[in-house]
C-alpha cells in the first residue's frame, strides 16, 4: 500500500501514459486514491463522487455561473421564481427549485402550499386567451382563479365555444354590410 504524498508516473501504477500521479486522501471522505498532477498542482483535492456532491451543493441558486436573479421564463412562457430550499413555499417547487409565479402568487394569498391537483386559471381578463402577456400576469384576483382539474376542463371549453362564436358572429356582421350594400344598390336603377 502506498504512502499518502507518494508520486509515481501513471505507467507504474497501471494507467495509460507518463503522467504523474500522488496518492492522496479525498478532503470529503478521506478515501485514498491516485489523483493525476498537472505543474505540481492536484488535479483534484476529492474523489469522484464527493466533487460531484460538493458541485451540487455548492454551485447552485445564487452561487451557480448561470444565475440571473431568479426568474425565467418557461419553454410555454409562463414566468418561473426560485426558491432557497428554506422557504415555505418550496415544497411546490420542482426538482430544478423553481415553482410557477402564477402558482405562488395563488399560494401566497392563501397562506398554503397549492396541492398538486389545484389548478391556477388566468381568466384573460386583459390581455387575449394564450398569449404571453396573458401568461405573464400574474395579477390575483383579477387575472387569476384557483380551481380544480375538471372545472378547468369546462372553463377552456366554454372559453373555447365563446372564441368561435365571436368569430362567427364577426363573419355574420361582415355579410350583413354586404348584403345591406346590395340592396342599396338595386334600389337605385342604372340609367
């Protein structure tokens, strides 16, 4: 068994290529093992699975390099709030720790964590049906409706017919000017 501080060259200890190697003790768990040099500099200080421990807990929220304050937008548009592990809230947040706002907001108001099966409605009071403003406005009571999966199933739907029938009802006014342009004109004759 080697001595901890004791280098070899990576041919002798069964590696591949001349490179130099120091037994050392991982600063996490203090197993022993063979860690590469590069300028009589450790490549690295723990083992494997410790670095990889260390990276998660360390690097993340406000210490991770791609930090941008908290908030981002999902890949539908809604915005997404980061939560330190220490708050209230954070048991709606997923595994990445970011929870919905529209989600949080709702909850805040409450006082409570939403249930997974809570569903939090924007009514578009404001802005059109699935667009991004709409997503983005977060506004409670006004914009916003905690409600249960198959109530939110009868409210797209009814939101749904309305949409075509306002359509409809456009069509049918347009067909009205026209039919009332021609009747105005049969009623002059050509000369």
């Amino acid at each position: 068994m080697p001595e901890i501080g004791e280098i070899k060259k990576g041919n002798e200890i069964g590696y591949v290529g001349r490179k130099h190697f120091i037994w050392h003790a991982c600063e996490g768990c203090g197993k022993c093992s063979w860690v590469q040099i590069t300028r009589g500099i450790l490549v690295s200080h723990r083992c494997r699975s410790c670095a990889g421990k260390h990276r998660v807990t360390t690097y993340r929220g406000e210490n991770s390099w791609l930090w941008k304050g908290g908030r981002t937008i999902s890949q539908k548009g809604y915005l997404m709030i980061y939560l330190q592990p220490d708050d209230f809230f954070y048991k709606m947040a997923s595994r990445s720790g970011y929870v919905f706002e529209h989600r949080l907001v709702v909850a805040k108001a409450l006082g409570r964590n939403l249930h997974s099966w809570e569903i939090v409605h924007h009514k578009h009071d404001k802005y059109p049906a699935g667009s991004v403003e709409d997503k983005q406005d977060n506004r409670y009571p006004e914009n916003l409706q905690l409600v249960s999966d198959d109530r939110h199933k009868q409210i797209t739907i009814l939101e749904g017919m309305i949409k075509n029938l306002q359509k409809r009802v456009t069509l049918l006014e347009a067909e009205n000017i026209l039919l009332k342009e021609q009747i105005s004109l049969s009623e002059y004759p050509k000369s």
